[in-house]
C-alpha cells in the first residue's frame, strides 16, 4: 500500500510505538497524585516533556501547555474561550473574530451556531472596514492564487482582534506566511490574539524560533505521534477555560493525564527532527519533481513556490471521490481529497481536487508504478 495521504494519516514512527509499549507498563499511574513516588516521578517527567515542547515551538519556559486529544479539542477549547470573551463584555468592545475557509470545523461551526447577527463573508477584495462597524466575525473566502503580499493586505483590512489562521491550506499543501501576517497585524493592533493551528503539518524549519502566534494548536501524529495526542500551547498571560473541568492539569482541564501517550509527542516531535535534515528534504524535492514531471503533460497540477516540498495537488473541473475510492482499492494507493475535518460546504468546494503528501522517498520503479495508474484511473 502506498500512502500518499500522510499529511493526513501517518503512522507513528517506530521509535514511537516501542516507547508506548514499554511507558503503557511502567507509568500508569495518576500524576497528580502528589503522595505517590511513581506518580510524582511521572509528573516530573510529564513537566520535562512541557518543556521541551515550549522551546521547540518557539515559546518560554513560563508558558503553558493544556495537553488534549489532538486538533478537534485544541480549537473547540480555544473558540470556546473567544466566545466566552466575547459574551462577558459589552456590544460596543466585543472583539472581531476573523477566520478563513481553510479554518478548522470546530471553529467555523462554533461561530456559525452562535449565530451572530453581523456575521459576514467577504472574498479578497474587501473593502476596508470601519473599526466603528460592530462586525464580530468575518469569515475571509480566499483564493489560493493570491500572493503574500495580497494575503497579507486582505487580513489587515479585516481588522481583526482575534485572528485564526492555518500554516498550511489542507487542500493544495500552499504554505501560509502566517508570521508575516500577525507581525503585520500587531503593528495595526498591538491587542490582536493571534492563533495558529499547526494541525495539518509542521514546518520544522519555523520551530524553534520565535513565533508571532498568541497560541498554537497542533496534532502530533502528524508528525508520528500516537493517534488522539495533541496540545494547546499559549502565552503565560492568558489562561484559557476548559471544556472538560477537573482538578487535573492545575485544573485547566480533567481527565487523569495519560504520559505514555504525551511522551509520544516528544519523541515523535525529536524523531521528526532527526529524519528530516537537510539531505532527506533535498531527497522529498526531488520526489515530487519526477511525479511532477510524469503527470505535468495532462495539465493537472496545481503547485508553485509557496507550496510544501512533500505535497503535490492535482485539480481537476469536477469531483474526485470516484478518483480516489477506485485508487485505494485497486492500485492500492491512498491520497486526499481534503480534510476529514472540514465542513460538508468547504468539502464540496474541494471536490476538484486531489492531494498526493509523501512521507517517503519513492524508487523510480514506485514513482513510475503510481504515475500510470493515476493517469489509467484519470482516463
């Protein structure tokens, strides 16, 4: 089986699940048990793991981490607790929650059922609003076409107070200046809450830097963790109200905190590291360009620059599913047609496209072996 839907659904590395196995026999026990040794010993390690994951996405020891069951939480938590901001002040200082169509369902149908009476929808040629004008959520329908210096224009003329944006679009693998626009953005309102959701992927190249971003949210199996790991991560001077209440996590969100499952991250996070140096990426360009070159006489790729180095979209004027269905089970090949979690509307919007993400370096004999049976199914 060749899967070339890893953005989406990867397996966790080796290393990974060897740790789970010998971590699922050892730390069981509850770390907030503070008479226990094993458990004190366990919370100890699980404070380590917080650590290294604050340095490693840019962000200071006294930070925060809510450790949660991957991206649905994370983003249902953190919209949670923009809505909760919003309805505890008055009409006239609510804030403007601006999103775009590549934002996580959680969110986008938390602010559709809240239902607000000035909700509204622009596409890239927005005018300029008024910071008069009592919008509280906008909702950007961009176009992909757009270069960084008109997406970067777009965002400031929304003129946010809360803004999400994604590092990658989910569809075509396009990557998002996300830094530029929030530095962007605070020089406009220094007040503005930027959010950042690294569901989809991570660019180890802008870890460990500084990051513009308020808080981040991410899933770590796509990067080779377990499956159901994730966290919110989020500056020191904002503190976030749980969905789930407990006294666990100092009582920022219940459930018994499950370390075997919280050390994948960080060893799925550090094998990432160690595979992708410098020689392996050079390895996944060159890839993508032969698939590229195999399947660029039939007009159906979609990619430039700005795209990620391991995703290869091909667009088509009408629906894929078919495509991908007859794929998987008779050339046993797996692709993306989108994201699993975005809403039916944003789905069928994305029907034309097809997502090829590869995690694995492909022989000429394997790259040769999918290229005829996509152009076979395709015909």
């Amino acid at each position: 089986m060749f899967n070339l839907d890893s953005n989406a659904s990867k397996k966790p590395f080796e290393k990974v699940l060897d740790k789970f196995n010998t971590d699922i026999r050892k730390y069981f026990y509850n770390p907030s048990n503070t008479t226990t040794k094993q458990a004190i010993e366990e919370n100890f390690k699980i404070n380590k793991i917080k650590l290294y994951l604050l340095k490693n996405f840019g962000f200071s020891d006294e930070d925060n981490i809510i450790f949660t069951s991957g991206a649905t939480e994370s983003n249902s938590t953190v919209i949670n607790y923009i809505i909760k901001l919003n309805d505890d002040i008055c009409i006239t200082k609510k804030k403007r929650i601006v999103y775009d169509t590549f934002a996580h369902s959680s969110i986008t149908k938390k602010i559709k059922k809240k239902k607000f009476n000035d909700f509204i929808m622009f596409d890239s040629d927005i005018d300029d609003i008024n910071e008069s004008d009592h919008i509280n959520a906008i909702q950007l329908n961009l176009s992909i076409e757009l270069s960084d210096k008109e997406l970067i224009n777009v965002y400031l003329k929304s003129k946010p107070d809360v803004l999400f944006l994604n590092a990658i679009d989910s569809i075509t693998g396009r990557i998002i200046p996300y830094d530029k626009i929030f530095k962007k953005i605070k020089e406009q309102n220094e007040n503005c809450l930027c959010i950042l959701d690294f569901s989809q992927n991570i660019l180890l190249n802008d870890l460990k830097k500084k990051t513009e971003a308020d808080i981040i949210t991410f899933s770590g199996y796509k990067y080779g963790a377990l499956p159901g790991t994730g966290c919110i991560i989020c500056k020191k001077n904002i503190h976030i109200s749980p969905l789930i209440y407990g006294v666990q996590q100092n009582k920022i969100r219940g459930g018994t905190l499950n370390y075997s499952y919280i050390h994948s991250l960080k060893t799925g996070l550090k094998e990432k590291f160690i595979k992708y140096n410098d020689e392996y990426i050079k390895d996944i360009k060159q890839t993508k360009q032969q698939l590229c070159k195999k399947l660029s006489q039939y007009n159906i790729i979609n990619d430039s620059d700005n795209f990620i180095d391991n995703v290869i979209t091909l667009k088509f004027d009408h629906c894929t599913k078919k495509y991908a269905y007859i794929l998987s089970n008779e050339y046993n090949i797996n692709v993306g047609i989108g994201s699993a979690c975005e809403t039916e509307k944003k789905k069928k919007i994305n029907e034309g496209y097809i997502r090829l993400s590869f995690d694995n370096i492909l022989s000429d004999k394997q790259i040769m072996y999918i290229t005829d049976s996509i152009i076979k199914v395709i015909k």
